[in-house]
C-alpha cells in the first residue's frame, strides 16, 4: 500500500493492549485522521515521544482501511513543545484548543490554514503565559475558518450598520440585531467596541497572536458571544472545557 506522508500534530492518543496505541492526528495536507501504531510503547526507534499530545512530526503512515484506522509507520519528532507541558493552565488551552479542532473540522477534510492556527498557538504557548486574548484569537479565527462567522458590524437580518446603541447579538439568527429586528426573547447585550475587536482580529495575521490587549467588559462579552456559537455548531460538550475554565476565569467586572 501507498504510504504517505505529511506534517501532523497530535492530538491525543489511547493505549491499546501492551505495546499499542490508536493516535488522533491533525496533518497539514490531509486532514485529521485517527491511526494505528503498533508496538508504539516499545518502539523508540519508528516513534519515541513523537506520538505524545501536542507534539508536531512528520508522520508516515498508510491509507485507512475498513476499521477507519490509518496504519502508522514512523514518527520523525520536529517539535516536542516542552514548553507548554510545565504548567496545568498551558495544558488546558493547549487540550482545549486541540479539542476544539477536532469538534469543529471533523475527519478527513484538509484544512491547512487551520493546521497552521493550532501550530501557531502550540507555538505561542511553548512561550508564553496563557491568555484570554489568546483564547478568543484562536476561537474566533477557527470559527471563520470552519465556515461559522458571525454578522459583526450590521444587523444580521435587516444589514443596518450600527451606531453605539442598543445593540445585541443571538447565534441562531446569524449574529448581531438591532433593536427593531428582535426575537421576542431574551437575547445577549453586547457593545459596539466588543464587536469591533472581534470584526478586527479577523483582519489580523492568522498566526500572530502577541501585541493583543482586550479589556475586561470586551473579554467578558466576547466570551459569551463565542460560546454562544460554538454551542450551536458543536456536536457535543468539549471535555476539556470544565478544566479550563477553572484555570482561566472570566476577569472580574
């Protein structure tokens, strides 16, 4: 059989029996894809740490076959990124961010810019503290590049653009509403400087997540805006996300 091979990162991985283990993995070219790697808790030499979460390698493996598992080969290690694995906090936006790719872009579907978004923050945090700014960087740049971006600036169903008042914003329908195209429920009050740092991070370098700086009212209602949308587009609750919000509050008003 045809043995590829790509730049991948690793997700999380499940031993298997003695030696084996079934591994999660994200690669640039090919997508995510779960595979098989026999004799991977023996075997330094074809693997060594290179299947460990959050590392980046360059996997060699073979197609899936029937049981959906692709047959890994070998592992070359490029970047353990020990960094991020010394501290809880690092780890649970690094899990988190994992997760959240393998939720939003699903098996078998290349995404090479979004494998560039999760390198960028493996990077990011293989040297830096976690960061609220660092979380919502990357969830609302996935969001867009899953396909599930909200209406920002104008009225997501009658297109007015906004002025500083009375604006709100509800998953469902789209994004932000103005006044007059309400629900008839209770939606989500947000400010105009909130959606405006979200419309203009998008407009920011994909990988670049130093030199952000949000305020404490923008970090609280971005937050709810983002997880209003992800609750509409993931299929079921992150695990990781009960650890992370213990370790990364909501700053305080």
């Amino acid at each position: 059989m045809r043995i590829l091979n790509n730049p991948a990162i690793i997700i999380r991985h499940l031993n298997y029996g003695e030696a084996d283990r079934i591994v999660t993995f994200f690669t640039r070219d090919h997508g995510l894809l779960k595979g098989f790697a026999r004799g991977a808790r023996k075997s330094r030499k074809r693997f060594g740490a290179a299947l460990e979460p959050f590392s980046e390698a360059r996997l060699y493996w073979t197609e899936p076959t029937g049981d959906g598992l692709a047959a890994l080969k070998e592992a070359e290690l490029t970047d353990l990124h020990l960094g991020l694995r010394q501290d809880l906090d690092i780890i649970s936006l690094a899990s988190y961010a994992c997760e959240l790719v393998e939720g939003l872009i699903g098996e078998g579907h290349p995404h090479p810019e979004a494998f560039d978004l999760l390198k960028a923050l493996l990077d990011h945090l293989n040297h830096n503290e976690p960061t609220w700014e660092a979380r919502l960087l990357f969830e609302i740049r996935l969001i867009t590049l899953a396909g599930y971006a909200p209406h920002f600036l104008h009225c997501s169903k009658c297109g007015i653009t906004f002025s500083d008042r009375g604006i709100f914003f509800e998953a469902e329908l789209g994004g932000s509403l103005c006044p007059q195209c309400l629900p008839g429920r209770k939606v989500l009050s947000v400010s105009l400087l909130t959606l405006g740092s979200l419309a203009r991070s998008l407009q920011t370098p994909l990988t670049l997540f130093e030199g952000f700086r949000f305020s404490s009212q923008t970090t609280r209602e971005a937050h709810a805006i983002l997880e209003q949308i992800l609750s509409l587009h993931l299929l079921h609750p992150l695990k990781s996300l009960s650890l992370l919000d213990r370790s990364m509050p909501l700053p305080s008003a």
